[in-house]
C-alpha cells in the first residue's frame, strides 16, 4: 500500500522526526554527562539521592554547538569583584583570612568562563557565612572548625567556587552580584537572624565597622533575605545553618539546619537536623603512627575546669588514682625495666613554664599543646578517657583513626535494661553503638566497669577505625547533594508545616 500523504503533513512529520532525534541525542548527552558518585557508601545515598532532585536544567544551547556569548556573565562577575574590594577593603598583608580568598577566586571564576575552560563544578558557587570556616582556615581547633574545615575540604574535592564572608552584608554582596550562581549559603545561626532582621528601622543598629552596610543608603533600601518590599534579597531555600547541635536554628526547620551528627538516627522519632557530617580521615591519616605505644592512657579535655571532681559533670570522683594503680606495669625490652602505668592529661595553662596541677589527682599533666604536639600524644598512648565534658568532640574520632580505643563514660541508663544504648545519655553519644575493642561503656562512678575496661584497652590494641559515615568520599558526597539539590519544594512543605497549616505568617520570599 502506498500512503498517500500531503507535502504539508509530510513537512510537518519531517520537523517532528528532526526535534525527536535533537532531544533524544541531548539526552543521551546529558546522561553521558551527569557524574557519577565515586566510591559509594552502602550507609550513603547521598549520590543517587542528588541524581534524583537535581533539576536543574541542561544548557542545550552549548551542547548542540550553539556559542553562547558569556561575555555578560564575564562582566557582571568582573563587576562584583571590584565592588566586593571597593565594599570590604582587605589590607595588603592580609592573605589568610578568608575574605582576603574572594577577589581572586572570583578572578579565577571571570577568567575560565571567558575562556571557556572552568572544570566541572566551578560555576557552582558556594558562600561560606559561618565565621568557622574563617577559624578553620587559621588552623583554630573547636569542634566547629574542624567540621568547617572538613566542609572546606569537600567542597574544594568538587571544584565549587568557594566565597568566604565576615558578616550579612558581605553575604549580600557576593549573592547579589551573581544570584544566579549561588547554589547554597553556610550561615552561622545568629548571621541568619540578623539577615533576617535588617530593615529600614532595625539597619543601624546592626551596623559594624569592618563590614558596614552603609552602601545601602545609596539605594535607599535596607534588607538582606528576599521578603516583601526586599525582592533582591537572599532567598531562604538557599541559605542553611552550621550548627554543631541537635535543635533546628532556622525559620525552615531540620531540613535547612545542617549537623555535623547524624542526629536523626538517634531519635525515637526518627527526626534530626540535616545530617552533613565531617570526616577528619586526611588529617588523621597524614600523621605517621609510632611503631609502639607508650604504657598510659590520655584523658579528653583541654579545659581545667572538666577536670575538677566537685563538679557534677566529672564522673570520675575518687576513682583515677586507685583505678590506674591497679593497672600492671608495662615491660621494656629494650631498657629492661618495668615502666608503671599512667594517666596523663593536656589541659589548663602553663605557669612559669609548668603545667598546672589538676586537682591534686594523679594525672600528670603534660599542658597545653600545639595541634601536631596533641597528635603525637594521643596517637602514642594506649586509650584516650572520657571524664564528663567535652560533649560530642571531634577527638575521639581522631583517636580511633590512630589506632587509639576510647571509653566512653555513660551518664544514663536504663536501670531495667542496661544494655540497651539507645537509652544511654553519654558524652559521646554518636559511638554509643560501637563496641569493644574500640570503644568502652563505662557507667558513671563504677570503678569495677572502669579497671575493666582500662585492663582490656591495654591489653586489645586496635588499628585504624573511621566510621563509615565519616570516611571522606562519604562526606564528600552529602556535601554534593546540598549543593545539587534544588531546595525550593522542601522549602514549600516547610512553610506548609511550620506556618501556613498552624495559622502562622511567613514573611518573607522564598
Ligand atoms: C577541578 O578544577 C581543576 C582546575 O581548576 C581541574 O584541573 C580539575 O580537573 C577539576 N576537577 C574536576 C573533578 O572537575
Ligand atoms: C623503652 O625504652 C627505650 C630506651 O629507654 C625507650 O626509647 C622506649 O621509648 C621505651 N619504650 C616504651 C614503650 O616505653
Ligand atoms: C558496677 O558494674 C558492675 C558490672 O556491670 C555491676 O555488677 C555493679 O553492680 C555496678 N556497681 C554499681 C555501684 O553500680
């Protein structure tokens, strides 16, 4: 049979076979394209969890062939540079902090898109709010600062274009001058509440030398987050909290409050903050490990105040001194003596060269120590000791990655069904379910359970333990969903659930 079909239809039937084929071959393209998470984790869908929200969308026009003439994009970027250094001067000297990384790594981001060479990821831009990720740039040490430097480390592994800001107005500044770029926002939580205050009446209020919002007055309009009568400000679908602890510190909630725990599996209710998690995996293991321990145990803290037995948060009162008596002495082939066991601590201040005394227990106290100094400590002792505080310290992680166990001490437990650790309160409650020989649970004030575990860390050395969640392609991951994922339709339920269903006003634009 022969089909007869008019040359209007067979025109038309042409075009539509044509399109077919160009979108087909796109998204084959795009498909070949789309990275693949290297080195998946089991315990971590972070890379299949980006593929599946990822919307944003192809740019056809540079795949088929089309040149497209970036030179605006090039400018606006030149532009906002120049405004950024003309807004928040930084002194010449200053090449350290991370305001002073921004001109050039805005250069950097002008220059490869105008020659067309950016790597994958780096017109992915990233502002870094929270002023830990200025401290872990500086090699400060707090549990925050390690988890920004971390964040920093994952971010750079994916080529984002990483812009470092001081205070709400240079966050602004960097998100107005190329909006279209920023895929996410870092706050600290009182960053994003004076953001979320400023207005005409609140402006000066909040004004602070080093990063003025004076140039506002020039356009005779005063805000910072996207709200009515403030259009151009941040959208707060991209802005997300640092936040170390288990409560939501953000209008939005659990999903826009990052953790550096996985709160949420602890929960009875499942419910948590946005797991992001860190990994301390590069630092730990460019420490080389001594070939052998020395015969002690290193107690967490750096405080002297965590050390002081009157305190309720010590949970050791009375029991160090006669708990590390009874440890057996150590035999050294080498000098042939018996070398006796010890505790020791960091902790306190130096006076007059000495290291404070910890309360007149016998802990012999080695003070204050520089980073590589603490390293070489711990990584050559035989466990690291919990004694109340710090809570949830990045240490112990550090201490398992060297090899070193670590015990725990359990604040409280069920007196029906001890054994159960979803139960326990314990100073480090992330390694509650990881058991001997890596990690000890000792109840406060038992010095049975703790001469026991003692005995057993020194007699059960152990190699490097990481936790699965906390290797680094594991973190690397979870950082690339935050930044990959379009937030707008969390962003919506949010305001469903928190304001819209309970009668509440959201103020401000998404
Ligand atoms: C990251 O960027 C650098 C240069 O800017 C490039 O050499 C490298 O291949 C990029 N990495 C990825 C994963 O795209
Ligand atoms: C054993 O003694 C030698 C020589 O005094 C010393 O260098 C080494 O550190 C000691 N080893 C331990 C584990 O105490
Ligand atoms: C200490 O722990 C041991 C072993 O778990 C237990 O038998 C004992 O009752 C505990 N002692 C106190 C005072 O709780």
């Amino acid at each position: 049979m022969v089909l007869l079909v008019p040359p209007r239809f067979r025109i038309t039937a042409l075009c539509i076979t044509f399109f077919t084929t160009l979108l087909t071959l796109a998204a084959f393209f795009y498909i070949s394209q789309s990275p693949l998470p290297e080195d998946e984790d089991a315990s971590d869908n972070g890379g299949a969890l980006h593929r599946l929200m990822s919307f944003h969308a192809p740019d056809l026009g540079s795949w088929i062939g089309l040149g497209v003439d970036r030179s605006e994009e090039v400018r606006q970027i030149r532009e906002l540079r120049e405004t950024f250094m003309t807004r928040f001067p930084v002194p010449e000297e200053d090449t350290a902090s991370g305001r002073s990384k921004n001109a050039p790594a805005l250069q950097r981001l002008a220059d490869c898109i105008e020659s067309g060479t950016c790597g994958e990821g780096e017109e992915t831009v990233v502002i870094l709010a929270s002023f830990h990720f200025n401290n872990a740039l500086n090699g400060h040490t707090s549990g925050e600062d390690i988890w920004a430097l971390s964040s920093i480390e994952a971010f750079s592994a994916l080529n984002y274009t990483l812009l470092y800001s001081a205070g709400p107005m240079d966050t602004l500044t960097l998100y107005q001058g190329m909006p279209d770029k920023v895929a996410v926002i870092l706050w600290e939580g009182g960053g994003l509440k004076e953001c979320l205050a400023r207005n005409e009446d609140t402006w000066q209020e909040q004004e602070v030398a080093h990063t003025s919002g004076k140039f506002q007055e020039a356009e005779g309009r005063f805000g910072c987050m996207k709200r009515e009568g403030y259009e151009e400000g941040i959208p707060l679908h991209k802005s997300f909290t640092f936040h170390f602890w288990e409560g939501p510190e953000h209008p939005l909630g659990r999903q826009f409050t990052l953790a550096p725990e996985d709160y949420g599996a602890w929960a009875k209710d499942g419910k948590g903050n946005h797991f992001l998690g860190y990994s301390i995996e590069t630092r730990c293991r460019s420490v080389e490990l001594p070939s052998e321990k020395l015969h002690r145990g290193l107690i967490l803290g750096k405080r002297k105040d965590y050390f002081d037995p009157e305190s309720r948060d010590f949970y050791w009162p009375d029991l160090l001194g006669p708990t590390s008596d009874a440890m057996p002495s150590a035999h050294n082939a080498t000098s042939g003596e018996d070398v006796p066991f010890e505790l020791i601590a960091t902790a306190g201040k130096n006076q007059d060269g000495v290291p404070e005394d910890l309360f007149g227990q016998k802990i012999h106290n080695l003070g204050p120590q520089t980073q590589d100094g603490w390293n070489a400590i711990l990584s050559s002792s035989k466990f690291l000791l919990g004694i109340g505080k710090p809570w949830l310290s990045p240490s112990p992680y550090d201490a398992l990655c060297f090899g070193v166990p670590f015990i725990n001490p359990v604040m409280y437990w069920d007196k029906e069904n001890p054994h159960d650790w979803s139960k326990w309160i314990t100073q480090h409650n992330a390694l509650r379910a990881v058991e001997p020989p890596f990690v000890y649970h000792v109840q406060k004030g038992n010095g049975t359970q703790l001469e026991d575990a003692f005995r057993a860390a020194l007699e059960s050395p152990i190699d490097r333990y990481i936790p699965p969640n906390m290797r680094k392609d594991s973190v690397k991951e979870r950082h690339r969903a935050l930044v990959e994922t379009d937030w707008m339709p969390w962003a919506e339920a949010a305001v469903e659930e928190l304001f819209t269903n309970k009668g509440g006003q959201f103020w401000y634009g998404l």
